[in-house]
C-alpha cells in the first residue's frame, strides 16, 4: 500500500516535472547551502588542528603589547631586542629560542624576480617551527654573529625564480643586498590563516636588521618548551623574566603577550565554528522559503485535482487514504530536493576545498541531519493541503470543473 502511494506520488510530480523542479529549488538551495557551509567549516578546523600539530605543541609565541596580533597592537609596547633572546636563552623550560624580525621585499634572480617575506632569525627558528633543509644547510654561528648575506629560500620562492633547478650556490639580490642561498626548505603549504607558508626567505637576523630594516629590535620570538614542561609553567618563568627585564612594577600590566599555538588554535577554531553556524543559519532560511513553495503548489495541486480526489472518495477511498496520498506527494518532493541538495553541497565544497587547499571532510551526521530535516519540511508544509484535499466534499468534488 505504501509503495503504491509513493508510486502515484511520483506519477503526479514527473507529470509536471519543471513545475516540481522549481518547487524544491528551495530546500536544494537551503540543503546545499548548509552542507557546503559545514564541510567547509570542518574541512578549516582540521586544517588549523594539521598545522598546529606540524608546529608542535610545545611551541610559544612572545609579542610585545597587551593584545596578540592585529592593528595596533603593539603600538605603545616597546619592541625586544637581541638581548631578550640570550635572555631567553638562559631558561631551563626552554629547549629553543627564535627571534623574529620581518620585512617585505622584492627579490631579484636573473629575469625573474618576486615580492616576499624575508624573515630574520638564528638557526633556532628551524628547530622549533619543525623546518626542514632539503638541500644545502642552515646558518653557522659565525654567519649569525657576523650578520652575513646569506639566506635559505622556502619552496614556493625557489620554484617561482629557479624553476625545479637547485638554488644552493646562486647569489640573488633581496632590495639591493646580495644575498648568497645556502639551501632551500622542504615544502609545508598553506598556514592556519591560508597563507602560504613556503612563500618566504630566512636570513641571520642581524643581516637584516643591518642591511633591511634599519633597526636592532626584534619584533616577536618563537620559542620551545623543554620536553616535560607544560605550557603554563614556561609561560609562568616567561612572563616572569620579561616583567622584570622590562621593568613593570606589580601593579602595571603587561606590555607583552605569551600564547601557546593550543590556543591559538582553539580561538581560531572557535571563530571558524561560530561563522560556519551563522553562514549556516542563514542558508538554512531557503529550507523555509522552499517548504513555503512547497506547501503553496499542493494547494494548487488540490485545486486542479479536485475531481480526481472526488471520484477517489466516491468509489470508497477514505479520507485518511487521500491525506497520505498528497501527504507522501510533498514528503517525496521535501525529499527529492533535499538529496539533490546534498550532492550539490558536496560538489561545491569539494571544489571549495580544493581551491582554499584544505581538507574535504563530509559528514554523515550532517547529511542524515539534512536528510531528515528537508522530509520535516515536507511533512510540515504538505499537511494542510493534503488536509484541505480530504476534507472535500465528494459530491462538490464531482461538480467541479
């Protein structure tokens, strides 16, 4: 009886096939919207969670002012210096310190020539964001102290100016130094912000320091925990040291920051889940509009069918058999859209997916969730013209024309 139902369900919305298409073209829009929205959501977390775990979990990030990243930030805040780092340097809870000092800078080999990041740091900075020389080697102890041109290019840099060709030995020119490469590093791709990570240059941080920027200040440090020593407790000796060399009295706050990359990654992830769940929710509004649809063309499938659901009472169907009948119509319709909704969903995040370079992560409990919500649809907005059909009167059913 119940395959039935749904066969003749079936006959009336093929019998107007567009008709029916442009009626469910708001729960495919709503289903797709959301299933494309959380498995985009998804596949960022577990990006953010890969990159933390590439970086380590015993890593620390020290910046000067009271707030970590963004404008203004560290405007009032004094910058650290290299002083800081052998400072730094003398803490049993940590394994590596990196001072990091930035600039943005054209480089220049032969023809071709790029815009990046020139980071300056010591050869600590390899050790603790877990880089790897694939060729070549880092920077010696003399070539830190004495502030050499030399550099190690990130794969992304050696591939725009050199191509597949080994760089170790050539000399290019960063602004107008002329910087000797030494080595290149193993390719990481995209960061916890999408950037990309293999689009950089390190040189001793004097060199540029010196040479780049003018400046002796260290603009943030990236450092290790010795193994066995908990984030808080390094943060604890951290903050400690600097309050005392930087001379704030008990009753000032700190005019630097310590962050862990937990916790980094967690804000991030948290951020990530609250846009994913409002982007979600609007989408989630078509669902409403397409049931609207829905509920507005079985009245019109009522009225153009009346003396059909007439003839069905007069030869002795009940009205509970006709309620199901154009119950299971708006139920297969909610459902036909909601499963051309999530194929589609998927398609777009996969295509997303590839283009932000994240992970493809579907979810099975979001397509049942959708599955079942877009057949609610349908159950809620079908009933009451499948209601109005089975309370006609068959008599006045039979009269209409």
């Amino acid at each position: 009886m119940l395959w039935e139902t749904v066969r003749l369900a079936l006959l009336a919305i093929t019998r107007n096939a567009l008709r029916s298409f442009l009626t469910v073209l708001g729960v495919v829009i709503g289903v797709a919207a959301v299933i494309a929205m959380v498995t985009i959501g998804q596949g960022s977390s577990e990006q953010v969670t890969s990159d933390v775990e590439s970086l380590g979990s015993d890593v620390l990030m020290l910046r000067p002012g009271g707030g970590f990243g963004g404008p203004g930030a560290s405007e009032e805040a004094a910058n650290f210096t290299l002083r800081d780092a052998e400072a730094l340097g003398g803490l049993s809870v940590l394994s590596a310190v990196a001072p990091v000092v930035s600039s943005m800078e054209t480089v220049v080999y032969g023809n071709a020539n790029a815009s990046t990041t020139v980071t300056g740091t010591t050869s600590d900075y390899l050790d603790v964001g877990n880089w790897t020389v694939l060729r070549g080697r880092g920077f010696t102890e003399a070539e830190e102290s004495a502030g050499a041109a030399v550099c190690i290019l990130g794969e992304s840099l050696r591939q725009e100016l050199f191509g597949n060709a080994d760089p170790t030995g050539e000399t290019i020119r960063i602004d107008t130094v002329s910087c000797l490469v030494i080595g290149y590093l193993e390719a990481k791709g995209a960061g916890m912000m999408g950037q990309d990570q293999d689009d950089l240059i390190l040189m001793p941080i004097r060199a540029v320091q010196r040479r780049l920027v003018g400046s002796a200040d260290v603009a943030s440090f990236q450092l290790a925990l010795t193994p066995g020593v908990s984030a808080d407790r390094g943060t604890r000796e951290i903050e400690a040291l600097m309050r005392e060399r930087r001379r704030i009295s008990v009753d000032e706050a700190d005019d630097f920051r310590v962050m862990d990359m937990a916790q980094i990654a967690s804000m991030l992830t948290s951020v990530n889940a609250v846009l994913t769940g409002l982007l979600s929710a609007v989408a989630a509004v078509s669902l409403l509009v397409g049931g609207i649809g829905i509920m507005n063309i079985m009245l019109v499938s009522v009225t153009e069918r009346t003396r059909e659901i007439g003839i069905r009472l007069a030869i002795g169907a009940t009205a509970r058999q006709v309620l199901t009948q154009f119950l299971v119509e708006a139920i297969v319709l909610s459902v036909l859209g909601g499963v051309i909704g999530i194929l589609t969903g998927f398609g777009i995040a996969f295509v997303a997916a590839q283009l932000m370079a994240i992970p493809f992560s579907p979810s099975v409990e979001v397509v049942l969730l959708a599955f079942l919500f877009s057949g609610l649809v349908g159950v809620v907005f079908g009933y009451f013209p499948a209601r109005r059909a089975a309370r006609l009167d068959p008599i006045e059913a039979l009269r209409h024309q």
